[in-house]
C-alpha cells in the first residue's frame, strides 16, 4: 500500500522515513490520528543523537537523550500529531 501525499510517496500511515535530501530536516512521517491526517518533517539533517539506547553507553550520550526528553516532554506527550513525538520514537 503506497500513499501519495503533497509530492512525497509513504509505505503507509505513521511509518517515518528518512529525507537525505531534504535541506534541513532528517526525516518525515505521514501521521494519522482518527480522521486527522498531517505530513510532519522532524529532526535535524546531519545531528549526531543518541540513537537507541546500547548497553555499555557513555554517560554524556545518557545526559544527552535524558535533556532531550525533559525539554520537549511536553511536546511528546501531545501525541502522534507532534514532530516532538516523532523525534522521540525514532531519533532518541
């Protein structure tokens, strides 16, 4: 199943890909809740962030995604409709 949405092509509803050609932005998602549905760009093209968590990872990394989280907690709990949200998920 392949949507087409404002020139972009999605393997489906809330599934992120990555934009390497995008200028600024890393990724984009084509989220849908209930009715709703809205094309999210996120995430800084070319940042080095902390990924998934890894066993044996550095303390500054742990600071790193435990800032990111207090900062835009907020943002991320507004739910699938928020590029916080998308950040979170896939990027920290």
């Amino acid at each position: 199943m392949s949507i087409t949405y404002r020139g972009e092509t999605f393997s489906g509803y809330n599934k992120p890909k990555r934009t390497p050609k995008h200028p600024t932005k890393s990724h984009v998602v084509l989220a849908k809740e209930g009715d709703t549905i809205k094309m999210i760009r996120f995430g800084e093209q070319g940042a080095s962030t902390a990924g998934k968590p890894k066993s044996g990872e550095s303390d500054k990394m742990k600071a790193k995604r435990k800032s990111f989280k207090a900062r835009h907690g907020r943002n991320i709990a507004k739910g699938k409709l928020s590029a916080a949200y998308w950040a979170d998920k896939v990027k920290w």
